[in-house]
C-alpha cells in the first residue's frame, strides 16, 4: 500500500491531533528533567550539538544557526545563557576571525551524558507497555530521516 493510500485511509486532522498531542507529552517530559537543570528544551538540544561537535574542535554559530533552521542571534542568545551555567565556551574561530567557536566545558562534558540518560530514562517510562519496541525503533529511524531529508 502507498503512503498516499494510507493517508487516504485516515484523517488527516486526526493524524495532526495524535502528532501534536504525543509531542506536547514529550515536550512537558523533557520540561520536567530539564527543569532541574535549568535547561530550556531549546537549550538542551543546542547543548546536545555542542556536545556532539566536541572532539572535532567544536562548532561555528552559524552552523548550529544554519543546523535549526534558525537565526544567529537566537542561538547566540541561547549559547550565552549556556555560558552564564558554565555548560559551554566561546572562542575567536583560529581560521576566520570573524566567527566563534563553541565548545563544551569540563561541566557540560559530565553533564550531557547524565541528562540525557534520564531523559531516555523517562521516556521509556512513558512509552512502557504503550509501544512494540520493533514499532518504536522504527519510529525513530522514520523521524531521523524526515527531519534530514529536504
């Protein structure tokens, strides 16, 4: 059966009603563990891209601008407030002077990995008994492709 044959056998407000409902759980769970960490949902996936730019020197603003589909200074504002936490540092770019670098502090390479494990933690508490486990990791390979794709 097509995609288009599916979608023409649901509707597609209900489908937009179970999307947003299922993402407004995910987002008050992430609310939740972030909150005591005093992270903003924004925040902890910017940290998380830092995170993961770490070992190859770290990552311009623009990229991470570029990476959200985003502006700039938005994540200049958001990557200041994870400075002010000592999460993450800003530096001159050594190859262009005009860009900034940002890197993950002592702090925040010991805290990203515990955050997220309660995070995954706490979803998988959400989703127990709720989802085949088959039905989830295809789930997740679906939305990763999405969101790569153009």
């Amino acid at each position: 059966m097509s995609i288009r044959q599916i979608l023409h056998q649901s509707k597609s407000y209900e489908i937009g009603m179970a999307d947003m409902l299922f993402s407004r759980k995910l987002g008050l769970l992430r609310q939740r563990v972030l909150v005591v960490h005093d992270l903003t949902a924004m925040g902890w996936l910017v940290l998380g891209v830092i995170f993961d730019a770490h070992q190859a020197g770290g990552i311009r603003i623009t990229e991470l601008a570029a990476r959200f589909g985003v502006k700039s200074t938005y994540i200049t504002a958001i990557v200041n407030e994870l400075k002010a936490k000592n999460l993450v540092n800003a530096y001159v770019d050594k190859e262009d002077a005009r860009a900034r670098l940002v890197v993950v502090t002592k702090k925040g390479i010991d805290q990203v990995p515990a955050i997220d494990r309660q995070l995954q933690d706490a979803t998988a508490d959400l989703l127990a008994g709720k989802v085949d486990e088959k039905d989830f990791a295809a789930y997740l390979q679906v939305i990763r492709g999405l969101a790569e794709s153009s």
